[in-house]
C-alpha cells in the first residue's frame, strides 16, 4: 500500500518516492493483467478496424474489464467512419521482357477500389512532390505514381524519419491526380526490407479524380526500383475492392477513478482502441490501452487513494478520422472537464524509454524534474516534445500533455501491417510500460500539477 | 573523417565529441556490415559448438572478415572440449492415471548419455539445494530430480534472475547424484512460458556418478509442476545419446590496428565465436562479435586514426569451457600485453542502453563520467558492474573491463534454445550497439586511460 499525503510537498522526497516506485515497478511485473488483456482481444476480438464488428466487440470487452475492475465506466457516443477493404488486393509487375511477378499490396484507408476487373499501366517512380512537378502531366497521365522515398536511417528516434515520409501516403493520391495520374502506389513506411505491406490513412481532395491507392511492400518496392533503374519499363496490374459505406455508431470507452481531494483535476491516461484491419493491432495500439488500463489496475492493487480524479479513455477511430477524440474533447470543454495532465501511449508495447512532453512551460518543466527518480528503471528520456494524435485536442494553456517513450527501433517492422500480432509483443516490455506510467502518475498525483 | 589529437586533452570537449559521436552514430546505422557479417555466418554456417565443424568454418570465416577489412589478423591455438548431442533427446511423461505426454528436454552441454533405450523413474520437484537436503537419500534415490526454480520476474535487469538461477542448471547433477538421483532435470533459464528447452553448461564432480542432466521447456515444467501439485505421480522416459570426445584444435580469431602514438596500450573489444548447438547462436553471441569487428570497421570508415591499438578478439568456447579466454589471457601475461580497457559484447543483439564497468577505480570513474556525452544516444546506464566472462582472466590492477549492456527484457526469450536465430536479430538494435562501442572507444582513446 502507497502512502498518500494530505497536501502536496514542496520539495521532492526521492527516498519515499523510490520506495513506492520500486512497489510500482515490482507489482506491475508479477501481478498486471494488461498482458492476458491484450492476450484476449487480439486473439478473441482480432483486429479493430473503426465500425467494423470486432471494433464493436473491443468496445463491449473493453467496458467489462473496466466494471469489473471496479472503475465508474462509461460509452461515449461518436459516429464513425465505415471503409471496409473487400477482396484481397491482386497485383502483379511485368517488366520489359515480358516477366511478371506477384507484388504485394494493401489498400491505403479510405481508398477507392479500382474497377472490377483491375486495371494495368505504367509504373513511375518519383521520390518527392518536386519530381511530381518536373515530371508534369504529359508523362504521368494514365500511369500509376509509385512514391518511393526511403525513410531515413540516420534518426535513431525512428518516428523522425516517419514523419517525414508520411505525407506521400496521406497526400499521395490527391498530388498524383492533379497531374491525371490513374492510382498511386506508396512504399511502405518501415525503415527494413519485408516482404509485406503496411497500410494506413490518405485523404482526397473533392476538387480532384479519387483515384485508387496502396501501399506497396518494401522488398517490392526495391524491386520495382531496381527495374527502372535497369532500364525496364514496368507495368503493374492492380486490382482492389474496398469502398466506403455510411458512418456507424460506435463509442469510445472511459473508466475512472474518483480523486479524494480535487476531484475536478483529472489525470488522463489513453490509447486508441481501433486498429488497421490487418494483423491483431497488437503494438497499435493493443498495448497503449492495455497499458493505460493497467495503470488504474496497479493503483487498486497498490490500494493507493489518488488525490485527483486518474481516468482512462479508450479512445475510437485515431486511425482514420480521429472521431473519437475530437467528439472527447468537444464533450469534455461542454462539460468544463479539467484535464490537468494527459498522458497517451501510442507507440508500441516495447521497453520503456521516456516521456516526451509538451503544453504549460511551468507544467512542462515539473514533470522533466522528474527524472532523477525514473531513471533507475531505465526511464531517464524525458524530453520536450509532441504527445500524441488523441490527447492533441486536449491542449490548454495550463495542462501537460505526455507521450510515453517506448523503444522505437523496431515499431515500424509490425506498424500497419499483418506482422503487429500479439506474439510480437513481450509480457515484460510491456508490463515495464505500465510500471513507468503508474509511476509517473504517482508522482504528478503527489506533487500535484 | 574523425580528428584526433596529439596530446589527450585535460578536460571535456563535448561539443566537438558530439559532432564525432553523431558521425559515428549516423555510419553505423547506414554503413555498418556487422548485420550481413552476422546473417552469413548464421545462416551460411550456422550455430558453432566448440569442436564442431561449423566452429572451424566461422574460425575460417572471421579470418577471412578480418583480413579483408585490413586488419593484422591471426589465428590462435587452443584445445576445446569436443561434445557432441547425438541423435535428438526423447522425453514423456506419464501421470497416475496413465496418460502420456512428450515434453521437450535439451541435454545440458556436457552431459553424459542415458543408456541407448533410455530409462524410466519417478519424476520429484525441487526449487533449492535445501529442498534436496530435507528430501534425503530415501526419497531421491533412483529418482529424476526436477529443479524447478522460476527466475524472478521482479528484477528490471534480467541477468541478475538468471545469475540466481544459474545454479541449478550448472551443479544440479552434481547436487542430485549426491542422493543416489538417476538424472537432474532443469527448467530453462527463461523467463516467459515457452515450449523448446534452453540449454547450457553444467559440471560433474570426479567423486560422484555423473548422472543424465537436460533443461525442459518453461511450459513443460509447468505441467509437470501442476501435475505434482494436484497429486500425481509423475513417471519420466528420458532417452538422450550425448558424447564427450577428446579435445579438439581450435582458435580465437584476433584482428586489430596498431595505435599511431601509444601502440602498446590495447583497447579491446570482444564476443565468443563459439555458441550452442541449437538456432543459430545469433544474440549469443554471433551479435557481440560482428558487432566488435563492426567497431574496427567503422574506425577504418570514419578515418579515425586511434593513438593506441584497438584489437578484436573473438573468442572460441566461452559457453562450455572457457578455454580461448583462458588461453588469450595466458598468452597475453606471456608477451606482457598491456591491456588498458576491454569491451565484451555478450548480453544480446538488442538496443543499447549503457556499460557496466569494473576494475580501477580511478579508470571506472573516467568511464562513467561519459556519461553525458553519450545519454543523448540513448546510451545512459554507464554503471559500475560486471562486464563479461570472456575478458575477466585479463583484469589487472591498472585496467578496466567494460560489459556493453543492451536492453535485457528479451534476451532469455532466445538464449541457448533453437529461437535464437537471425531473424531475432534487428538490424538497427545491433548497428547501434556497433556505434555505442565505437563511441565508448572514441572517448577512451581521445581521453587516454
């Protein structure tokens, strides 16, 4: 049992804090269920694409864990989007002389399909919006735009290089159609050669052609590189189903437990339940809302009383349309909810690393202090830096908003793809993140914000 | 190309370190071959017990790698236990009731043959030294005495479980043919529930029969625990067909560049050639020594011209003997090498996150006051600790020995059992793990020692 005190210290009180810390650390790696949670939704439920059935089943399993643990639980409405990707995609390559070969592709979200029977044209590389230009319309009409920038090796935080590869899969269609290109083909965003594609959210421009978009594998991707390089002229036979249907009814998930002094302030942990509708969904983001839940787990089990209100919120739909977050922050600002610290865990269920901080300079600068006491457990990366896509509009000018650190070398190896299955996950990593989550709340709840 | 200095400096200068610390990073993750040096050697060669053939082919290749990076590359005798496991080990248990199931054992390295059709008996639960003790002759003799001790999931750093453990795995037979036992069963030094066993090595006392020991899988173990517990009796068949054969000729493979101002003061790096009979011994420890030669080649890359020499060491027989260390160490004392820090690589292929430093104080300290100039890598548990097995016979008064300790969480997920194969390496942990020594030696050679 962690001690509570009835105001908040002025100074730090490390050798306190490192006991109950090593209790948070030591209960979370022999008693959290967040491993047998995640366990069952990714091989009971499966993956959870936004208004598809097993995102319905996720939401049911997801309030029953958070009653049965005794949490105040609740479902909160929002409408979202329905695109359901059909038949599995077909493509194949045909190179100059005449040789084809199956390559593998995943319908982006949101897609349009091709016609029923596929379609087959030409195959242009291009690696930036700059190339798109000099190319111009004349040699990319009718073709099919292959975007092939390589993400790059060089940041060790791999996200940088994600996030500078990204547009081509969110913006790709709409800058190929202005130049009346017939699809585009993105390859796919991870940093190692694999055989398999990893989807993800694109957009579309109504003043442009939708026209049909995925994601290519990387080894495909080299190979259709090395073609053109060669000289070849590469054609690709590509078809897909997928459509979009009406927006459905679905929910995000919210559980708590009530603060025993300011009760107002609330302590937001959160993830996003829906997934890609391909593997488990296991790393993304299966393990940040397992992860979320398990703090308020450890909390009962440590039978700590918490000062402020710790709320988890299984947030829906971050993947492709961020419904759930934004129908979250609408009714949390109609409710005048005083989120005084958010924290998401959506980058993987690997071995913890850090914090990455943001909002309030003075809010800021506090939870930074806190490092001296994480790094023991090899927490020490807290760092200023972006959060995360669901608590993003949950920003004041007087909260913090977190993003938890995980190792990022190997996310992007299962991120989007058919590889993020459970078994990719490690019960301990993953139990280490709910340690350091607990603990960081433990000590904000403590010193106060 | 990295600057070096005519005179070691007096204090820090981290801003210029930086900039070479960040040239070193960004090579290594770009430019590095430890990755396809490790992929051939696993799956060209495969796993390399001493003795085997496949250890004399990697002896061949090392050299090889050596020469061609432009190294003074040499081989060095040493005589190495050659044993050998025989046909696969067959293994079921059967309860009160009658039914039969296989499990799965691996014959620890060393360990005798049962007879060729094997043997049956009756299978008892022990977690400690003590346990056997109170249990006595009376209950043990003619038994298989099965050491069940879970490792602790409580400690963060995953090695100080298995060097509680380690125990039984090594001295189990001796301790059970005290009681007249007819064979020792481990549980496998994991510390997640799997079905394939983990080897490793054990020992025999002269004065004693040498008994049958194998490891069983964690999942096995459990079953047969639960079994017990709910009152069975537990009857083991057990057939395995191991041999000990006479020793074999073998080497450590050594490869270094001479210093252009201090040549007689070495730095060096190492990992073991050797490995177990099963998978591809690619964490244990194919990773540790590519990722030592990987230092040397990125030296060469960078232009770095270092004032002392830096030598690769790769070790042959650290899992069932020691005897290349041994022999290193015998010869080095013979030529008076001046050894003044060593880096052993042998905890995993997996992302960096410090060193463990042992040795001269004055030296240790000099270690740990990098601290600051590689956290910013992710590389911030420089702490005092032991370093390795293969570079404890070098450890004098005046030098340091440095274990490069990488994230642990995984790491006994893969040791000595048929998962740890190439694909559970990713390439990105083990480059960074080449830059994280790279830089270590960049700041020792810079700094002096």
């Amino acid at each position: 049992m962690l001690s509570t005190h009835g105001q908040d210290k002025k100074g730090f009180d490390f050798l306190d804090d490192q006991k109950a810390l090593d209790e948070i650390f030591r209960m979370s790696l022999t008693e959290s269920s967040a491993y047998p949670w995640l366990e069952s939704m990714c091989l009971d439920i499966g993956h959870r694409l936004s208004g598809s059935p097993q995102a319905a089943e996720a939401v049911d399993y997801s309030f029953k864990l958070m009653t049965e643990l005794g949490l105040e639980a609740q479902k909160q409405p929002v409408m979202v989007p329905h695109w359901v990707r059909g038949e599995k995609e077909v493509a194949f390559i045909q190179s100059s002389d005449g040789t084809k070969q199956e390559v593998q592709i995943l319908a982006l979200g949101g897609s349009v399909a091709t016609s029923e029977e596929g379609f087959m044209a030409e195959v242009v590389e291009v690696e930036t919006w700059e190339d798109l230009e000099a190319l111009g319309r004349e040699k990319l009409e009718g073709k099919i735009v292959f975007f092939n920038e390589r993400m790059n090796p060089e940041n060790i935080y791999t996200f940088h290089s994600y996030g500078h590869c990204v547009k081509h899969r969110w913006a790709g269609a709409v800058q190929a159609s202005k130049y009346g290109a017939a699809g585009a083909i993105v390859r796919s965003l991870n940093l190692r050669i694999d055989k398999f594609p990893h989807t993800g959210s694109m957009t579309y421009d109504d003043a442009l052609d939708s026209i049909p978009a995925a994601a290519i594998s990387t080894a495909d991707a080299e190979t259709i590189s090395a073609l053109l390089e060669a000289g070849s002229k590469v054609e690709m036979m590509w078809k897909q189903s997928c459509a979009t249907y009406p927006d459905v009814q679905s929910y995000n998930v919210i559980g708590e437990i009530k603060g025993s002094e300011f009760p107002d302030e609330i302590i937001l942990l959160g993830g996003h339940l829906d997934s890609w509708d391909v593997g488990h969904g296991a790393h993304d983001d299966g393990a940040g809302v397992m992860q979320s839940l398990g703090v308020l787990e450890l909390i009962k089990k440590l039978e700590y009383k918490p000062k402020r209100t710790i709320r988890v919120v299984f947030f829906m739909n971050e993947e492709n349309g961020l419904r759930g977050a934004t129908e979250y922050a609408a009714q949390s600002k109609l409710q005048s909810l005083n989120h005084v610290a958010c924290i998401e865990s959506d980058r993987g269920g690997f071995t913890p690393r850090g914090f990455h901080v943001e909002g309030n300079e003075a809010l800021v600068q506090k939870i930074l202090a806190f490092k001296p006491a994480l790094e023991k457990y090899g927490v020490s990366q807290l760092e200023e830096g972006g959060s995360g896509a669901d608590i993003g509009p949950l920003k004041t000018e007087d909260n913090v908003l977190i993003g938890f650190v995980p190792d990022s070398q190997r996310y992007f190896d299962y991120h989007h793809s058919p590889s993020d299955t459970f078994d990719a996950v490690n019960k301990r990593e993953l139990e280490l993140g709910v340690a350091s989550m607990t603990a960081l709340v433990y000590l904000m709840d403590k010193y106060g914000l």
